[in-house]
C-alpha cells in the first residue's frame, strides 16, 4: 500500500500506524486492505491533503465537521457514501455507512482512544482486551460504549457494568453489551421527562408504566419474522427486565443515585 499520496505526515504516521496494528492483531487480513480498503485509503489521502495538508492529528480535526466535508467530497467523485443491502435471508433490506466513511470512523475511534491516558473505566467506551476479564475472542467484538447513555446518568451505568462485569464478573461481556440499549432507552426517557433530575431519588411507579408506554412508540429493529405485536411485548418484556434488575441492584447496595420515593 502506497500511503505517499497523504501529503500530511503527521496524519500519513498515523494511518501507516494503524494499518499496522490492525494487521499485527490480526483484526485485518492482509487481502482485506489490498482488495477493500486500499480505495477507501486513496480516497481519505486525497481529502485530508487538500483540506488538512497541515493538521497535526486526525482527532484534532472536528469529527462533525470532517464528516460533513467528507461526504461532499465523495459525492462529487461519485464515490459511495451508504452501502444499501440485504439480510442473510434476503426478505430485508438496510442502509449503513459506506467502507469510505467506515474507513475514517475507525481511525478516529482508534486514536481516540489511543492517545487517551485514562484508565479504561474512566472512558466511555471500553475495550474489554483491557479489562483482565474473560470474553468470547471467536466473536471479534472488543468494545462496549456508553456514548448513547445520556448525561448525568452515564457515570452510573458504568458504575453498574464496572462492578457487575470487572469487579463481580458475574455478567459477561456480550450481556454487558445487551443490557445498554434498554438502560439507554430508559435514562433518555427520563431525561425528557425530567430534566431537572441528576439521580432516581424520586423515580415512581407511574415513571416505570409511561416508560412502558413510551417503548411502544419506537420504532422496531432488526429482522424477525414475529409479528409486529409480539416484537414489541417482547422489547417491553426485554427492557422492563433490565431497568428493574438496574433499580433493584442500586437500591440493595444503597447507592445515592437510588431512587427513594415509594
């Protein structure tokens, strides 16, 4: 791979880097970056020398901003921004981001991470190879994030995960990861709810029942062929599940953030 055409060095190190290690931990094959990523690479090599020939590191760039351009960019040259498929048995179809724009994000997400000097727990989004637990290495899936886990409640969902799959490790990784989109679902709904609130003190019953209400207006995912009906009683079984197996760890172990009403 000629990684000449980056006229940046700065950003030219880093992406010889990461291409690097990729290969090294195996998460890339050798005949994946030739045969997939190569025009992907050419085409971010010849975005970032005509927009950012000076810049010093491809986190420093605004990743809004880049993306915004970037998409531009590829749209003038014909180059594809979304993939658009079909599931494995071919009765759904769906839209994701192109190897172009995944090229990028995985870069950025990389030295995001590599150039930050706190511990894994501190981050908001952890690599379990960091975390000394065991973990099903057959799946290639190494990252559990909590960037769609609103604020102020973020810090303890990661409190949650870090006591039940790092300290207690009575919770796998892979349920780990399953259990955030029901508590991310649930801290936004409380979020709009009550923006005022920073903990649970006050959350009731009547909260738990309008969440309930509030999931049947979410859009379903995914490619089941239950009816609609019976994927939304079983995503309120699934997420009601969580939120109370949530509550009732904090209020055992009498956290602050608890919630105290009756």
């Amino acid at each position: 791979m000629n990684f000449a055409k980056i006229s940046n060095p700065n950003i030219r190190n880093e992406v010889k880097f990461y291409f690097s290690v990729r290969l090294q931990n195996k998460t890339y094959r050798h005949t994946s970056l030739w045969d997939g990523y190569y025009p992907a690479v050419k085409a971010l090599a010849k975005f970032i020398s005509l927009k950012y020939p000076n810049s010093i590191s491809i986190i420093d760039i605004n990743k809004d901003k880049f993306l915004l351009e970037y998409r531009t960019f590829l749209a003038s040259r014909n180059l594809p921004i979304v993939y658009q498929g079909k599931n494995a048995i071919g009765n759904k179809e769906y839209i994701k981001a192109s190897i172009y724009i995944n090229l990028y994000n995985q870069i950025y997400e990389f030295f995001s991470d590599y150039y930050d000097n706190r511990t894994e727990i501190e981050k908001d989004r952890w690599d379990v190879r960091k975390l000394s637990i065991d973990f099903n290495q057959t799946r290639g899936e190494y990252t559990i994030s909590f960037g769609t886990v609103v604020t102020p409640f973020r810090k303890w969902v990661k409190k949650y995960l870090e006591q039940r799959m790092v300290i207690q490790q009575n919770l796998s990784f892979a349920r780990s990861r399953s259990i955030l989109p029901p508590l991310s679902a649930f801290f936004k709904f409380i979020a709009v709810r009550y923006p005022e609130w920073d903990d649970l003190s006050l959350l009731s019953r009547n909260d738990i029942l309008s969440f309930m209400g509030h999931l049947r207006t979410l859009p379903l995912k995914g490619n089941s062929k239950n009816t609609i009906e019976e994927q939304m009683k079983n995503r309120i079984r699934v997420y009601l599940y969580e939120v109370q197996a949530y509550v009732s760890y904090i209020q055992r172990l009498e956290w602050d953030f608890r919630p105290r009403s009756r």
